[in-house]
C-alpha cells in the first residue's frame, strides 16, 4: 500500500499564456539518488514526485515553474559573468514572468507558503492542505 503524499489543491498551473498540468509520478526522475520533478514543455506537463515531504514537494514546483518562465519568457541565462546587458536582460523576463506567476497562481503562492511555513492564511475546509492536524 502507498503512503499518502501531498498533493497541489489545484491540477493546473497557468505560466505566461500555458496551462501545465500536473501530474504526480512514483520516480520522476532519478539524479544522483535524488528523486527530482520533470517539465515536458512539447506536452505541457509538470511532473512532480510523489511524496509527504512538504519542503521537497515545494522546491520541486519552484524548480519546475522556474524551468517554464525562462521557456515561456524566451530567456536565457547564458552569458560570461562581465556581461551586464545579458544578466539584466534575464533577470527583467524572469521577474516579469514571476510576477504573471503570481498574479495567475495566487492559491499556488498560498499553498507554498504553507509548505514551507505551515502558515495558514485563511481557513478554507475545501483544501485539505490547510487543516490543521490534530493534536492528541
């Protein structure tokens, strides 16, 4: 039987004019004995591990959100380390892509912040990520 594992209260995350969906593997994929998420922006998929580990599942939607700005934005963090023009240029898109993020995921930012927090914003039964645990 599997353990339960966190899920997002929502099954789509909107980037720029893309709609990713989100599915949830047992191994996503394997890096250096780490289980990591996976993006398939040809299918506009967001793949995300299985897991009860709250931080884990957090970084991995930031790493795999972060993965779809540059995509969507079109940058590319490419560039020598003297090369002002080239970083300003990425840290513009990714900014403005952030803030299209933001303004079109609120319940995403809500939810990390009880990933990473635990803090509970309002309390709404719908979400079951919001209840508190009981304590005995």
């Amino acid at each position: 039987m599997k353990s339960k594992f966190i899920k997002c209260p929502f099954d789509k995350i909107k980037i720029g004019a893309l709609d990713y969906d989100i599915l949830y593997m047992d191994i996503v994929y394997q890096e250096a004995s780490e289980t990591v998420g996976g993006l398939q922006t040809n299918y506009l998929v967001m793949r995300l591990p299985e897991t009860d580990n709250r931080f884990k599942i957090g970084e991995t939607i930031l790493h795999e959100c972060l993965h779809a700005l540059e995509y969507v934005m079109a940058v590319d963090r490419k560039g020598s380390a003297e090369d002002g023009e080239s970083k300003e240029s990425y840290i513009r898109g990714m900014t403005t892509g952030i803030g299209m993020l933001i303004r079109d995921n609120p319940l995403l930012f809500v939810f990390l912040l009880w990933l990473y927090t635990g803090l509970e914003i309002f309390n709404c039964s719908k979400y079951s990520f919001l209840k508190k645990k009981s304590k005995k």
